[in-house]
C-alpha cells in the first residue's frame, strides 16, 4: 500500500499496535507517533484499534477534530484514515447554538407577552437572563421620580425589588442604557463600581455587561447582567445575544407601560362617563341602574344624574336620557349633554328653558346625533314628594301608587338637537309615602328575548313587573325591574338600559343629616 500518496493522514499499525508506517500528513499532525513504537496518541485513536470492530471513530487532535475509519490490509496490519471535521462539527456546534438561542428568545417573547403588567415583565425579564444569560441580573426602569424602579434576581433564581437613585451615575455605561444609548463594551466596565448591584452571597464579581432595554419611541429601561469570578468577561456574541434578549424584552415592557398610561387616562375619563351612584337626596329616594348593550363595556349612550336643591334652585333635578347609537361614540356625547346639563342647572326650575339651551347646544355643536331625555324635579312637601315631569321625544315615566296600580305621566315634547325650536308639555305628579315614579329607556321596553327570542319585552311587561313593587324602596324597584329584564332578554343582544326610580319615603327620617343622609324611616 502507498500510503504517502493518500490526501489523508494515514497510520498503518500492527494487530500488537505498533506503527508500521506513517505518511507525511500523519507525521506532521501526530509529531510524536514513531515507525516501530507503539501509539500512546491520540488516546481515543489507540483505544480503537486496541478494540476490533469499532467502526469509525473521532476525536481531537490538539485544537483540530478528526474522524478515523479503518481498514485491514491482506497482511494482518490496520490502516487508519484520518479526516479533519473541525469546521464542520465547529457549523454543527453552532446550529445547535443557535436553534438553542431562537428557542430561547421564542420562549422568553411569549412569557413577556403573557403580561401587561410593567412589574411582571421586569420580574420576567430578570428571571430569564439570570437562568440564560448570566448568574445574575438587574433590571431598571426609568421614571419621572428621582427613585428608579430595580428588580434584581440573585444566583439562586431570588426576586428582589427596590428603588435606586444617585447611585446610576457611578457605574459607566449605565446613565446612557437607561437613555437609549448602544451598550458600552462590557470590557471597559469596572465591576467595582457595581458594588450596590451586587446580590447578597453573591461573591466577587468577574465581569459585568449593561445593554439597553430598547421601548416604542422611548427606552424602556437597561439590563444588567452579572458573572461570577474567575469567569471570563463577556464575549462579543455573548453581548450582541442580550441585546437580542433585551430588544424583545423592551418591547413586552414598553407595552406594559404604554397600557397602563392608557389604562390610567380611561379610568380619569370612565369616571366621568359613568352614571353616578345615587343616594337619598332632601328626603327624597333616588336610584338608578344601568346595563350597556355590550357588557363588556362600561358606558354607552344612555344616563341619568341627580342634581341636588341648591340656593337657585329649590327642589332636586333627576335627568334620564338616551343618546342615539351606543358605545365610545355615544358615550362621549353623553358626557357633553351631562356637561350641557349641569351649566343649565341655575335655570333648573324652568324646564324648558333647560331643553331649550340644551337644542341649541347640540345643533351649534353640528352633532348628527340626537338625545331624549326626561327632567324629573323633586321637592318634599309634608310627607309627600310633589314631581314636575317633562319628556324631550322621551318614554313618559310610570308611576307605581300604594294600591300597585300603575299611571302614565301625562308629558311629552320633541326630541333634542334635530329641530331649531321644540315643544314640551309638563306633567305635576305628587307621590304619597311607598310611591315611586320610574324614568326608563327604550332599551328596557325593546330588549328582545323570551321564550323565542325575538318577543320585545314591552311597556306592559314593564307595567306587570312593577305591579309588584308597591311600597318598595327605590333601590329595590331598580332591582327587580332590571332582573325581569335581564331574565327576558337572556344571552341575547340589546340596545343601552337604564332606569331612575324616584320614590317618596315611608315614615319620617331618623338619624338623616341635613335630608341629604341614607337614613332609615319609619312606617
């Protein structure tokens, strides 16, 4: 055989192990093989030949990686080809790598993701680079306050929280993460000026790496990542691959804050839109219900308000309106008209004075929609609670007596914000004590539902429901009126509900202050 003439190192040995001959490929990687002597290296080549059958096998040589298969010659000898894999097992090693990282960083987007919570995402995002990335990790929110929001975890997987201030200035690189700058060199970073950064029982500190965590237009914060000593620093790939992880976690908590910034600006707004909670006011019973046509939603184009007597105005000004249309459209309307109504409320006692300013509002605003509305003013006389009623294009309220009979309210007018001039005509009703007078949408009386569905529950429905709530109180009118309508209705969809019950206690007051109290009554 010539083995000087193979592209591959060749080793020829004996069945005793001794080499038989060598080419120059052979002699230059293995320096130390002789002609005559046994291999003593590489171990893993020795051992494969001490073991018949082995097939290929591979191993390193020095810094290189070969492969070796055998073949026996006529003779008895084995004849031992070597084939460099390093560059190839080097690609393989780094294909595992990187399915290893993209795993990873799908993993860590989705756990990110799974909050909107700018506390979880910080805690998420220190969690996963101390268990991936390094042995520990910090990460730091900017804020308006002087005290930056920290959240460490420790060697040991242990979430910390607490605050930081002057303290950002001293570590280099750090001030400039935490406005967005690219990361400094993790090199040029000195980890005894980290010392306050540093867990409890975590040790020297071998080399730190700070990488800016990258938000929506502005920076969400910087990731610190801490190693042990005596490890070594991080490596270039090491640094880029965090800023891979920190980009995915700037995102997730970028988000986290944008939604509650949002969240804080629509609860200021939702307060404003939604209907009040109504009470006893100058020894008259208020109460309202509500119920939007999504339920997922919390306001929409129906409202009520209760304005108390004040030195204007005498007596109480209870408002029930449906703006057309429903949801955010309708519900940004309904917060004008309740605006509207409350710089009316010095002309409370003329009614139509009130709807005359509230037309003109409307029109001068160059809305398409419109609204009815029922006013209810209300002041005590002796026992008796003594109503003036007016309805805009509205449902006339019902009024339930003691005996359980039920009245319309003989009132009515054009609806506001379509026509330049409107009419009203409005009704005098006096409650005695256990009497209540119902102010209701359209959305109660068209609700469909029942048995197939498609039936509405009507005024007569609503007229049998309050049959039965002779001498209630109002809250407990409200009540039963909106459970026999959610009971039609069912799973089906409806318009915007809402009911105003106005009801002339029983008895005289004890324990109210000044009429404006809860209260209890006597029979």
């Amino acid at each position: 055989m010539n083995a000087a003439a193979a592209p591959y190192p060749v080793v020829v040995m004996d069945a005793a192990g001794y080499v038989a001959e060598l080419n120059g490929a052979a002699r230059t990687l293995l320096p130390g093989a002789r002609v005559g002597a046994a291999l003593s290296s590489p171990d893993w080549l020795a051992g494969a030949h001490r073991t018949p059958g082995t097939g290929v096998v591979g191993g390193a040589v020095g810094e290189r990686y070969f492969s070796a298969s055998s073949s026996v010659l006529p003779g008895g000898d084995t004849v031992w080809w070597l084939v460099e894999e390093t560059s190839y097992r080097s690609a393989v090693e780094e294909l595992r790598a990187e399915r290893e990282r993209t795993r990873f960083l799908t993993e860590a987007s989705s756990a990110l993701l799974a909050s909107l919570n700018l506390q979880r995402c910080m805690e998420v995002t220190a969690r996963l680079a101390a268990e991936h990335l390094a042995d520990a990790a910090l990460v730091i929110a900017p804020t308006a306050a002087k005290k930056l929001p920290v959240v460490t975890c420790d060697q040991h997987g242990r979430l910390a929280h607490g605050t930081v201030s002057g303290a950002v200035q001293s570590v280099p690189g750090l001030p400039e993460a935490l406005r967005g700058f690219p990361p400094v060199p993790s090199r040029w970073i000195d980890p005894a000026a980290a010392t306050w950064m540093v867990p409890e029982g975590f040790g020297e500190v071998g080399s730190l790496a700070i990488t800016p965590l990258p938000g929506h237009g502005v920076p969400a914060g910087a990731l610190v990542l801490l190693r042990r000593a005596p490890q070594s620093e991080f490596s270039a790939s090491e640094e880029a691959f965090a800023g891979l992880f920190a980009a995915r976690a700037g995102a997730a908590m970028s988000a986290a804050r944008l939604y509650a910034e949002q969240n804080a600006i629509t609860d200021t707004l939702m307060r404003e839109l939604l209907p009040p909670t109504l009470r006893q006011v100058e020894g008259v019973e208020f109460a309202g219900g509500y119920r939007a046509s999504v339920d997922t939603d919390r306001v929409g184009g129906d409202f009520y308000d209760v304005h108390p007597a004040d030195e204007d105005c005498p007596e109480s000004l209870a408002v029930l309106g449906d703006v057309a249309g429903k949801g955010l459209e309708a519900a940004v309307l309904t917060g004008k008209i309740r605006n509207t109504l409350q710089a009316l409320l010095p002309l409370g006692h003329d009614h139509d004075q009130i709807l005359r300013g509230l037309n003109s509002a409307l029109r001068n605003a160059h809305s398409t929609r419109f609204v009815t509305l029922v006013l209810a003013s209300a002041r005590r006389e002796e026992r008796d609670v003594v109503l003036r009623l007016t309805s805009a294009g509205h449902p006339p309220p019902l009024v339930l007596r003691r005996d359980g009979t039920v009245q319309e309210a003989d009132t009515g007018g054009t609806l506001i914000g379509v026509l330049p001039e409107i009419t009203t005509r409005t009704a005098e009703v006096r409650l005695a004590p256990g009497e209540t007078c119902l102010l209701y949408t359209d959305g109660v009386t068209e609700a469909r539902g029942g048995p197939l569905g498609d039936t509405m529950f009507g005024e007569d429905r609503l007229r049998r429901a309050l049959l039965g709530c002779a001498r209630m109180p109002a809250q407990a009118v409200v009540e039963r009126v909106r459970m026999l309508a959610d009971e039609w209705i069912g799973d089906g969809g409806h318009d915007d509900m809402a009911v105003l019950a106005i009801t002339a206690p029983q008895g005289a007051p004890l324990g109210a202050v000044d009429g404006t109290a809860p209260g209890r009554f006597t029979a």
